[in-house]
C-alpha cells in the first residue's frame, strides 16, 4: 500500500457497508442475545454520522481509534487476537488500524523507522489498479488484476521473514463525482489492449474523479519458509527439467494455474544475439508460437518494427489482447498471421534476459480474446525469476557441452586421464572456498611404458615442392602467352623485357626450385607483372579475354596459382582425415584391453603416442601381459592402416606412398602434463633420449648406406635390446600366419643419430588386400602387385 498524491479515487474511511452487514445480521438471527449485541453497536454507531458518511482526515481517524475497535469488535474475536495477523486498513493507503495483538507485535518488533509497503509495486501500476477496481465495482466488470503482494518485514533480529498479504474489499464501494467521466464497452476495450499505458488510463479516470469508500482488512500469513522452497525449486527446475520430455506440459499447467486460463497455451524460443535470429529450442518438446513451423526466422522478419523494438530492444513484455484485431491494423504482419493460424485469440510474449542480454522469450497463447492482457502479464514479474533460472542453467550446460567437444577434439586431456583432473580441480576448489593458497599443482604419471607409431608419407617435402614448382611454372607460362600476343599488337620494348624476366625465371625454376623462388617469383608478378596486365587490359582490348582467364586461375588471398598444390593439400588432408578416424575407432578397441593414454596428431601422415602403467589406473591391477597385447594390436592396427593409406588414394589424380615405423622402448618412464603446452611430456634428463629418437628415427640410415630405414611397403621397428626383437619377431611369425605381413624380413643396424647410438630395426613388408574391409579369407597381395592395381 502506497500513500499517493495523484490517484483516481478520493479515498475516505467509511463504515457504511460494515453497518449494512451489521443490520442485515440482526434482522435475520434469531437469537436475542446476538439480536441485543449487534443493536446495541448500530445504536452506538449513530452517535457518529461522519463514520457513515466519509472521513479523510487522519488525525480525526486517530482520534477515534476505540470507537473504530468498538464497531470492528465482531469482525475481529478477541479469542483470536494472538494468533490471527489482520488489522483494518483505509483502502489503497498505508494507514493501518485496530491490528490484533500479534500483528501490532510484528510491526513492533520491526523498529519505529520501519514503513510498511507492499514489495515491488509500481506506482503507474497502481494508478491502473485503482481504475480498475471502479470498473469492477461500479461498472460490474470481473476483471482479473489480482497478483500476490508480499510484506518483507525484519523480525527483532533483523532477519527479513515474507508475509502474503490478503485485501477483504467486501466493505468499499465507489462513487462518481462531478468530473467523473463516463466509461462505456469501447473505452473498456481500448483501455485493456493498453493495459501499461497509464497516461491513457489518466485520460478516462483523472485524478479524485471518482471516490472509495469504506474500509479494507488486511490478513498476512507467514510465507518464509514457502518462499525458501520455492527458492529451491527454482535450482531444482533449472537442473533437471529442461533434461525431461515433459518440460512443456508442466509450464502449461503452472501457467493456467496462475492465469486461471483453462486453455492457456506455453511456448518458448530461443534468441540468437549474433545473427539477430529466432530459432526453436535445441532440445525439450516446447513449442515455438513465433515459428509456427519453421525451426529458425530473422528476427526482423518475424514481427514487425514495434514489436521487435518492445521485445528485443527494450526487453518489456509485447502483449496482444485481440489478435484478430491487430491482425486487421498490421495486414503485412508476419507474426499476426502465425498466430492466426494457430487459432490464438490473445497472446503475451515475454523476454527472458539475464543481465542486459535477451536469451529468449517466453509464449503465452489463449484461444479466446482478451484472456491476456497488459492487465494480468504484471504476474508474470513474480514467475520469470524462475524461468530465468531454468534458461540460465540450460545455456551453462550447453557451454559445458561445446567445452566438452573443444576438449575432446582440440585438447590432449583423454578420458582415461581425466580422473587425476578431476581430482586436482576439486582440491583446488576445496583450498579456494577455504580461503588458501590455490594452484593447480603438475600431474605426472611414473614407470609407465611409452609405445609409439607413425605412418608418413613418403618425400613429402618433395612431393611438395613439386607441386609449387608446377603452379609457378603453370603461372609464368600464362603471362608468358599474353606478353606474346601483347608484342603481336604492339612490340615495345618494356613488353619484351618483361618477356625475358620471365624466360629467365622459368629456366631458372625448371632447373631448381629453391627456398626464395617462391617469393620472388611472386616480387615480379606484383611489381612487374600486375601492372602491366592492368595496362594491357586496356591499350589492347583483344587481351582481355586472355587476361580476365589469367586472374580467375590465381587465388586471390595469394595472387598465385594454386591447382597442384591444393590437389597436394586436399590428397594429404583427405588421406589423415581417413587414417585418423580409423586410428580412432580401433583406439576404442585398444581400451578395452587395458585403460592407457592415447593421443594422436597428423602432420605428413598421423603419428601417435600410447602410454600404459600401474600409475595411470590406480584402480585396474596392471600387468605386462597388457603390454604385449597393446604391443601386438599396434602392430596389427598400423599393417591395416597400410592397406587404408593405399585404398583410400583409389581415383586421386595424386598417387602417394607411405613409410610406416614403431618404436620399441622398454624401459618405464616418468611424464608430465604441461600446463603452457596443453600436453603430456616426458619428464626428467634420463627420460628426454625417448623423445630425441622420436624426433629423428625417421630420418636415420641403414648402417653402412645412404637408405632409410622407413621405406614404402614396409614397416619398421626401431629398438635397442635384442629381448625386444626376440619379442617383435614372435608377433611378426604370427601376423605372417594370418597374411597381414609378407616373408621379406631384414634385421639391420641403424647408422648413429646425433645423441643417439646404439639403435637396430626390423623391416618387414606388409600384405595389401584387393578391397576393404578387409576378410580373413581374402588373397593377400605384395605391395608391387598393389600398385599394378592402383595403376
């Protein structure tokens, strides 16, 4: 309740009406005693005409407090005093008397300084309220503004405990005044379509036009601890309902229930702030009344200019009493037809913003007109809170999902050792809320035995810078044919001293492409080249053909031609795509052998990295025979991806080959997880020769020659100690048995690599099969007979 100096109602305590309920009880008991009591109080009541009539003044309100308790004896029992929280009130102002003992104690215990106020009430709605209870009142129209209204009040401990307020109006009634004007149906229907616009409602009820009399009674209940829970249901809804398949009939029922609208409909879409686009919940079964059937809609397109500006620029609610007859004034609206179409007869649209960002907006749809209005979407303010809560908690979990992806495509943290940073985190979380020192401390792994693999393409760098000579040589060819045609139609000689720059560099890249040809080739092009193309296209009008072709085969981020070296990038890409994917699909085969770490990566080809141990799964006993048996699928894995590398080239223009190496280390060691580089990594002095023999083997020699111990058709396997080759050969005896390796066998030294001695390897070739999948029955074949069909 607010004290106002600008309201509709001139507002005076009156008992008229409590008299008239006080004689109409006598006339009908039956009992004398009752008949004597009630006589003898409307006899007392007669004593004090203002009483009927209409007092403003609240110092004479004050003056007659015991007679106002007198005449409200039989509407508060004194039986009751102590437990009921109820007081008699003026309307609609913050004057309070004849409370019962126990409210008069609350607002006691509160302090002098306390005022009591209704919580949130705005004043323009206030304003409205008050025109609404004449129309209710005098003009006999039933419409529902009613909301909860709260009291906050500090107990004598200062903590704030919730009252709901409850207003008995039976005791008012309303009167015209001489300025009154007179509301009739269409004022009623304008003024409901315009619910928020006060200085509208202002216009037909100006200020003391009209006055209230009588008196209210206020009841409060304690709803604290209601308040709590609904508190907690809040956090339960936003963590579980949005997850079950009935989230949209449950909306329905609470909505109907608050609204009091039988055929209250729910919808819900979600808002894109970058593309500015409406688009349907990602999950859930809500529906979308916006959309209709569409699963996303631009905004702009949506609705028209004032209710894109209500609802997404200004954040307020946009409601529609009559959709038909907005649909009649906007006949180009898009949303006016949608809800047309799905027989809606009034609608509220709701924004759900956290903070100052719109995250979607809440539906509301009746079939009948005027069920919503700007009146009752006022209830909304006590509900959204809720709603909010619910849509906040779903877009965090969406992020943790999108994390959740980046993590598991972007990031070296595998599942298998995600347990350790879980552990990590909590007792970092658990020294920040107790107020310590928190850091991440570094999570390493110790004895765990490191297997690595490769497959790589064979002269890659060549392979390369073949392709970039022919894109240069392709390029220089194109200019060197206008430059012609341009000394056809006019010899000059800068024309043919550009030629010859050009004769020079194409001798000169045709004999050796070095690590500067590239880009002074690409020096000439725009400092010579350029330039004079742009001349020629118009002095000479007939080149233009020759030249509009020149410009569409270069890339226009680069300004060269680009053809054989995207056929290069697109053939590699395509083939460590493949070969990734199947790596990853047999990994999860790989788990279930024994849980280890994995991690792969593609540069030329797709290298990878396991690491297996008693540390890395403190809750599995581990055992050397896991060792053996992941030593034995990785084996088995890279002859398969052989035959991927080879099958998945059928009808490239680009043929390449592959060179495949495993190394042997049999010896446990100790890795660390890097923070700076977001990977594991070997630990220690001892440890790091394990990565120098992975950074060079690939490039070491058979000793005593200039040939590499990777070569195509093969794979090799690098150790040091002969238990490791006694091991290895019993898996190759069997791969042989079951055709995937073939008979040619090399035992070999390995020529000395800087830091690294000592080395030996087994090469063995690999059995390729006709056609993948591969079959058990299926003839195997060498890889000179493979390359004869890929011919």
């Amino acid at each position: 309740m607010e004290d106002l100096d600008e309201f509709p109602l001139q507002i005076q305590l009156s008992f008229a009406k409590v008299l008239e309920m006080l004689t109409k009880r006598m006339h009908q008991s039956k009992n004398e005693v009752t008949k004597n009591y009630l006589k003898s109080i409307l006899e007392y009541a007669e004593s004090f005409p203002e009483l009927i009539d209409g007092i403003e003044d609240s110092e004479k309100i004050d003056e007659l407090q015991e007679t106002l308790s007198t005449l409200l004896d039989n509407l508060f029992p004194a039986a009751l005093t102590k437990n009921e929280i109820k007081a008699a009130t003026i309307p609609f102002k913050n004057k309070i008397f004849n409370p019962t003992r126990r409210f008069a104690s609350i607002i006691e215990d509160a302090g002098e300084d306390f005022d009591l106020a209704i919580r949130n009430l705005d004043p323009n709605y206030y304003y409205i309220i008050g025109c609404v209870v004449i129309l209710n009142s005098y003009y006999n129209y039933d419409i529902d503004f009613k909301r909860p209204m709260f009291y906050e009040i500090p107990d004598k401990n200062g903590v704030i405990r919730t009252y709901r307020a409850s207003m008995n109006a039976d005791f008012t009634f309303c009167e015209p005044t001489d300025i009154s004007i007179e509301i009739t149906p269409e004022i009623v229907d304008r003024l409901i379509e315009n619910g928020d616009n006060v200085s509208l409602w202002k216009e037909y009820f100006p200020p003391q036009s009209w006055i209230l009399k009588g008196i209210t009674i206020l009841n409060l209940t304690d709803v604290t601890v209601d308040d709590s829970i609904s508190d907690l249901k809040s956090t339960l809804l936003s963590r579980k309902n949005l997850k079950q398949g009935n989230t949209a009939k449950q909306f329905q029922n609470i909505f109907s229930s608050i609204f009091n609208i039988p055929d209250l409909r729910v919808g819900f879409t979600e808002f894109d702030k970058e593309e500015d686009l409406f688009t349907r919940m990602s999950d859930g079964d809500a529906t979308s009344f916006i959309l209709n059937e569409k699963t996303r809609s631009d905004c702009r397109q949506s609705m028209c200019d004032g209710s894109y500006n209500t609802l997404i620029h200004d954040k307020k609610y946009f409601v529609i009493p009559d959709v038909e007859d907005y649909a009649r004034k906007n006949e180009n609206e898009v949303l006016a037809q949608n809800l047309l179409k799905q027989n809606i007869k009034s609608c509220m649209l709701a924004p759900i913003t956290l903070g100052n960002e719109l995250l979607a907006v809440l539906e509301l749809a009746s079939s009948k007109r005027n069920s919503l209005h700007s009146l009752n979407a006022t209830k909304l303010d006590d509900v959204l809170p809720y709603i909010i809560s619910t849509v906040e908690r779903k877009k965090f979990e969406e992020e943790n999902r999108i994390k959740a992806v980046i993590q598991n495509e972007c990031t070296s943290i595998h599942p298998s050792v995600l347990w350790i940073f879980e552990e990590e985190a909590k007792r970092f979380i658990n020294n920040q809320n107790a107020g310590k020192f928190a850091a991440f401390k570094d999570i390493a792994f110790e004895d765990v035995y490191p297997l690595y693999g490769q497959i790589d393409i064979v002269g890659s760098s060549d392979e390369r810078n073949k392709a970039i000579q022919q894109d240069i040589l392709i390029q220089l060819e194109m200019v060197h044919g206008i430059l012609d045609l341009a000394l056809e139609s006019n010899p000059i000689p800068i024309y043919e001293q550009v030629k010859f720059r050009i004769q020079e560099f194409t001798e000169e890249i045709k004999e050796r492409l070095n690590a500067n040809s590239e880009s002074e080739v690409f020096a000439l092009l725009q400092e010579e080249v350029n330039p004079l193309l742009s001349h020629l296209n118009t002095k000479i009008p007939e080149l233009k053909r020759e030249i509009d072709n020149y410009k569409e085969s270069i890339n226009k981020d680069t300004g060269l031609i680009y053809q054989n070296r995207k056929n290069y990038d697109d053939t590699v890409q395509l083939i460590n795509q493949n070969l990734a994917t199947f790596l990853d699909r047999k990994q999860q085969e790989a788990q279930q052998i024994f849980p280890h770490y994995f991690e792969r990566y593609k540069t030329d080809g797709v290298d990878h990295n396991i690491y297996i141990g008693a540390s890395m799964t403190p809750k599995e006993k581990f055992n050397k025979v896991y060792l053996y048996n992941l030593r034995l699928w990785q084996l088995c894995t890279m002859c398969e991806m052989e035959n991927h590398f080879y099958h998945k080239q059928e009808g490239a223009e680009l043929q390449l080959d592959a060179a495949s190496l495993i190394l042997v280390f049999s010896t446990t060691l100790s890795i660390r997880y890097r923070m700076d580089e977001k990977k594991f990594d070997v630990d220690g002095t001892y440890n790091a020769r394990y990565e120098i023999i992975k950074k060079r083997i690939d490039k070491a020699l058979v000793k005593g020659t200039d040939e590499r111990i990777t070569q195509k058709g093969k794979i090799a396997i690098i150790y040091s100690q002969d238990t490791d080759a006694e091991e290895y050969t019993r898996y190759i005896n069997y791969l042989q048995r079951k055709e995937y390796l073939g008979s040619e066998i090399e035992y070999l030294e390995l020529e000395d690599v800087q830091g690294v001695v000592g080395l030996k390897a087994i090469r063995v070739n690999v059995l390729y099969t006709s056609n993948l999948p591969r079959s058990n029955d299926e003839e195997t074949i060498t890889y000179e007979d493979l390359m004869e069909i890929l011919d």
